[in-house]
C-alpha cells in the first residue's frame, strides 16, 4: 500500500562537518559512534544535499519526490501557489568547535549568483561554489542548551572601546571613526596576510595566556579566540575571522530563547546545541575560521554594516506548553512544545508540518508511536491528538498563516 497525505513517519540526514560534536546527535538519534565522527547537523526536509525519506510499509521515498507527486495536497494549495515547494528547512545542531563567520544572501543575489556560477562552470557540489541553491536563507536559531553565538556588529561606543583598548587595534581606530564600519571591515578583510600576522599573532598569544591564567570567561573575545586555537600558541598564518570575535555582539542564549538572522547580519555559532530553522537553502558566504571556502568580495558585497543589539525572542505561548516563533519572513515559522507530565496535546494542520521529538515520545491519534530522535510530517488538513506519559519535548516547523510573521515584533 503507498502512503496518502496523512501524518508518517520521516528519517532526515545527518551532516557529518569537523565542528560537530560526537555524542549530542547520536544519542538522540540512537546512533553508536564508535567512529568518534563528528555528528554536526541533522537535516529534516527537501534540500537536495539532504533529502528526508518517507518511512512507510513498502520501503522509504523521497519527501520530495511525494511532495510533487501532489504539491497541492502534500503542501496545501496557498502554500505550493506562493512557494512552489516546502519553504524551509530543519536542523538540529551540535557546536563543539566555532562555526565560520558568515552572511546569507538575498534572494536576487542568491538568484543571481546561482545562474552565474553555472555559466562559468563551478558544480554544484564544489568546494569553492557560494550559491548552492536559488532562495535566500533568513535562518532562526532556538537554544536547547546554553548557546553562545556571534550576532552583528556591536554598538558603537562598544567597537570604538574594542579599538582603542586592544593594544593592536588601536591604529585602526582613526579609520573607523573617520570612515565608519563598512570601511574598517572591508580593510581588515582586504589586508595583507602578513599584516594580519602582525597584529593578530601577539593578541593571539596574549589571550591564550590569559585564558590558561582564568583571567577571560565566555562573554570575552579572548576566551573564543584562545578555544580556537585550542590553547596552543599558533603557527604560521593568523586567521582574520579572529577580529570579527572583537567587533561582533558575543551573544548567549538559555534553553528555550531563539534568535532571528536575517539576510546580511554577519554571525557565527561558538558553542552548544540548537534547533535551526531556515528557508530551504544552503547559500552561505564565508570570511574566515573554517577550512570550508572563503570569498571575502563576496561576503562584503552582502554584509549589512550597521550595529545591531541582539534581539532575544522568548516566543509567544499559544497554549499550556506551546511557544510559538514568529520571524520577519513568510517562509517559516517555529513551535516548541514541552510537557511535563502526562498530557493531550491537540491541533489541526494548515499546511505542512514537520515534527521532530527531543524528550520522550507521543502516541499520535492512538495508532502511531513517535519517539526521542524520531520525526514526522503532518500533511494539510489533518487533525491530530499526541498523548504523552511524562516529560516530552518536541519542535515543529510550519508556514505561518498569511501576515502571522508580523507577530515578529510581539515575540
Ligand atoms: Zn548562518
């Protein structure tokens, strides 16, 4: 028997990157690592670099290849007449060692960008191609343990401190107030790399000290630059991402507070496990701290050169143990659902639904049993009922309804 729109049973794709951690995602996937492979990402929807399976009696097939079959009905008609496919994309994350500094792109350039790397060639797969995909990429992220990220540039009495107290910094001050941050970035990015040896080396060295010595906690830059280089004095080239540790916003995030990336606010994860939501794209441009490829024209032509003040959402609680996260875009938004004890938990979907369950497990509709690790999509139109028996925790990705993402601000 084939699979109807319903509510199945879906098994995403884990991305094995070198900053994953080894245990977080294999324990809540139920996977032995005996490898010890670092288990960064686990994707659940219709990317093509990591499309999730439909589990069902016959077999497994592509969500995609399901969803295509009967767009209308496996997204609802609003949503295929204004996406034309599943809009976004979930994660799991697991940061054990910093991710690259990094902006995403609008959807002209990523557009633009995508038929151009065509032309000249680059595959799609290729390790120096940006634009994998033709969507722009406004990405949330939801903290599941204590989070700390990099979030745009700093207020600007901060970064005039950052400059005229760091030693080496101080020559570049002049230019940041005579010509402002897109000027001092795009220096600092352009800049020779013996020069960047020649301020950043010392700094290095002095944070690593600092740091062995208990002098810097996580909400330093020193403590991050010390972490990357794994506390041993460097050798060879200094990595110029390490100034954008001093110039961006170090944020920290609890279990349960979320924040919204939108197009061009350069960030970078340091630590800790996250629920990710994001259009369905995997556009990134990179300006350093990974061995990933790097295009710093590029980077600079999409950065957005304003301070920002990190904007923490808490979400909106709907109903007992649901908080909802709306975001400044149509394309996603997000729902966290935390039990405590046995309860009923009931809803109906508008269009469609991906779940994942973080803690413990639910009994859908009194027929399917979902556990930790396991996911689910929730065709349009279907109602459901979840029972649990003690503490459980799941997430959901969904379409807002027409002008819910306005709710943004409200969050
Ligand atoms: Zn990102």
């Amino acid at each position: 028997m084939n699979p109807s729109y319903t509510i199945l049973p879906i098994q995403g794709k884990v991305q094995h990157y070198e900053w994953g951690g080894l245990s977080f995602i294999p324990a809540l996937l139920g996977i032995n690592n005996e490898k010890k492979r670092p288990f960064a990402e686990y994707w659940l929807g219709v990317h093509p670099l990591g499309i999730s399976q439909i589990l069902h009696e016959n077999g497994a097939v592509l969500l995609s290849d399901f969803i295509s079959a009967n767009p209308d009905k496996a997204l609802s008609a609003t949503v295929n007449h204004k996406f034309g496919g599943l809009p976004y994309l979930l994660k799991i994350l697991d940061v054990n060692q910093m991710l690259s500094i990094q902006v995403h792109p609008k959807k002209e350039v990523a557009i633009e960008g995508f038929d151009r790397e065509d032309r000249m060639g680059i595959a799609r797969n290729a390790y120096n191609r940006n634009y994998k995909d033709q969507n722009h990429k406004p990405e949330v992220m939801l903290a599941i343990s204590e989070f700390w990220l990099l979030h745009g540039f700093k207020p600007q009495a901060q970064l005039e401190e950052a400059l005229s107290e760091i030693h080496e910094f101080q020559i570049l001050l002049p230019l940041f107030k005579k010509e402002g941050l897109a000027s001092l970035y795009s220096f600092i990015m352009e800049m020779d790399q013996q020069s960047v040896n020649n301020l950043l080396l010392p700094l290095v060295k002095r944070e690593i000290r600092n740091k062995r010595e208990g002098l810097l906690t996580k909400k330093d830059p020193g403590w991050w630059v010390a972490k990357y280089y794994q506390e041993e004095n460097p050798v060879g080239d200094i990595d110029r991402g390490v100034f954008s540790i001093y110039l961006f916003n170090i944020t920290q995030l609890q279990p349960g507070e979320a924040i919204f990336q939108g197009v061009g606010v350069p960030h970078a994860y340091l630590e800790g496990q996250n629920i990710e939501l994001m259009s369905n794209s995997d556009n990134v441009l990179r300006g350093g701290l990974t061995s990933k490829h790097i295009d710093v024209p590029e980077l600079l032509a999409n950065t957005r050169f304003e301070s920002i003040t990190p904007k923490i959402l808490t979400g909106r609680t709907i109903k007992d143990g649901e908080t909802v996260f709306y975001f400044p875009v149509p394309d996603f938004a997000l729902g966290y659902v935390q039990l405590n004890e046995a309860a009923l938990f009931e809803d109906k979907a508008t269009g469609p639904e991906i779940w994942m369950v973080l803690e413990g497990g639910v009994i859908i509709n009194n027929s399917m049993v979902v556990k930790k690790g396991e996911s689910f999509i929730v065709f349009p139109d279907n109602d459901y009922q979840f029972r649990t028996s003690g503490k459980t925790q799941l997430c959901k990705a969904f379409v807002p309804a027409d002008n819910a993402y306005s709710q943004y601000e409200e969050n």
